[in-house]
C-alpha cells in the first residue's frame, strides 16, 4: 500500500486576526475572523426619535435573530450584551416595543401561573424602514422622517386598552385586596382603592394587557406574599417591613423582585466527651 501525502492548508491562506492597532473592514472574514457584528438597518440608525440605548438594543436583538428561531434571551442577558442595567434594558426594549419595531410575547412557565418565563422577541418591518437617505448636507430630503409613516402604535395601544378594561378591573380588584390584606398592618399606609391605582399604573407603565395583565398580577400577589411570610417583614410586628405605597412604587419596581432568602441559622457543634460545665 502506497502511502498517502497529507496536505496542510497554505498557512498564507489561514485569515488572522488583525494586529492590535490595524485598521480592518467589517465584515470581511478574510480581516477579522471570529468578529462578530450586530445588524441594524440604516433606518433605524438615522431615526432621531429613537435613542441610542434603544439603537444598540435593536442590535443586539438583531444579531440573536441571525441566528435563532426563536429569540428569548433574558433581560439580563441583553442587558449583558448592551452593556447596560436589566433596568435599562427593559426600558429600551419598551421603546422599541411602543414605536412598532419590536413585538414582545410574554409567557408564564408551564404549569406554574404566576410565574413568568423568557419574552419571545420578534423583529417587525415598519414603513419607516422605506425612509429614503439624505444625500447630503444642503440636500432637500428632510433629514427627520415623516412620523406619520410610523403606526399610531399609542393610539391602538389605548383602544386595546379600553377593550380589555372591564377584565383588567376585575383581577386589579381582587390583586389590590388581596395585596391589601396581607400586608403587615403597621406599614399599610394606603387603602385598598390606592393599591388599586398603583397596581394599573404598573401595568400602563409596562404595556401589560388582557391575559397577560392577569397572570402578572398574579405574578405579583405571590411575590408580596413572600416577602410577608419573610423573617425581615415579620420581625417585630412587621416594624421593618417597606411600606405597601413604597413596596408599590410604579417606578422603583421592587414588586419585580424576589424576597431575599432567609438567613441560615449557625449550626451547634458539640464536642463528644465533654459536659456543658466542661466546656464553660
């Protein structure tokens, strides 16, 4: 048997990375290899109505797009690619979502109501996209777009919520009882009419409508009955405990977050052989 000659690529042939320093055009594997890039339309990057942590958002959705049939990353893993707070984060994704280029589907883990799982993210072609570039400085094509061609996506936001009111009300009603209820007596500052408001107001503040507004709230009522039954919140009456105006905050958004767990009690180590007496 005759043996065979192995053949190694060229090592001219190889793409390397480009010296620290060098300049390299994106894009070109032969430049940069193992660079990555996120899309965005040059529409959006010329939108003056949108801000530039929303721009670097849709980027980075973009790129999870190029790549995944279904986009669900988590907040904080956006919020880790944007470099940013989950904070701000959510509130890039909302802008996105209000002006009509982002469709958010919210989803309760299966079997678990209340308790919600990764978003699915779905990119959306709006007429802005059609947009023609300005040429140059002294050109006559506006440099800002005709909003109007962007959907009146506030307008159909308040129809569809006074479609859903009548069901809203009802799960407001019962969460803001509920919520009222179990609140430590001497940190319960507002009445169950304001916990009411506060609780619609978390929800206009995050587009949260229908079907999804009563599995939030629901969300929300088993959050604040872990931090009641918390050590932090039953210590002393309740004396420590956020008050429910406070706890309710559309703004602060503690309601989004999770009790911290409890304090682990030291362990008793006993020495084998020796009496209490002894040991003292």
């Amino acid at each position: 048997m005759s043996a065979v000659a192995m053949k190694f690529p060229d090592a001219s042939s190889v793409p390397r990375k480009p010296a620290y320093g060098a300049t390299f055009r994106p894009g070109k594997a032969d430049q940069c290899p193992g660079l990555t890039f996120g899309a965005m339309p040059s529409a959006i990057r010329r939108l003056p109505t949108l801000s530039m942590g929303a721009k670097v958002m849709y980027s980075a959705v973009a790129e999870w797009a190029a790549t995944q049939t279904e986009v669900r990353p988590s907040v904080s893993r956006l919020a880790l690619d944007c470099g940013v707070s989950a904070k701000q984060a959510r509130r890039y994704l909302t802008e996105l979502e209000s002006i009509g280029f982002l469709k958010v589907t919210r989803r309760s883990v299966a079997g678990k109501p209340g308790l919600n799982d990764s978003n699915v993210y779905e990119l959306l072609y709006q007429p802005a996209f059609d947009i023609p570039k300005q040429r140059s400085v002294g050109a006559k094509v506006s440099v800002l777009p005709d909003l109007g061609v962007l959907p009146n996506l506030s307008k159909r936001y308040s129809q569809e919520r006074e479609a859903s009111n009548t069901i809203e009300k009802d799960h407001l009603r019962e969460a803001a009882i509920r919520i009222h209820q179990n609140h430590p007596s001497a940190r319960r500052d507002i009445g169950t009419g304001e916990t009411g408001k506060r609780l619609a107001a978390i929800l206009k503040r995050k587009r949260i409508l229908g079907a999804d507004a009563e599995s939030y709230l629901q969300g929300l009522v088993d959050r604040h009955a872990r931090f009641c039954s918390s050590e932090q919140w039953q210590k002393e009456g309740g004396q420590y405990a956020k008050s429910l105006a406070n706890w309710l905050a559309p703004t602060m958004e503690r309601y989004d977050q999770d009790p911290p767990p409890p304090f682990a009690q030291p362990r008793q180590v006993e020495t084998p052989g020796l009496a209490a007496e002894e040991i003292l």
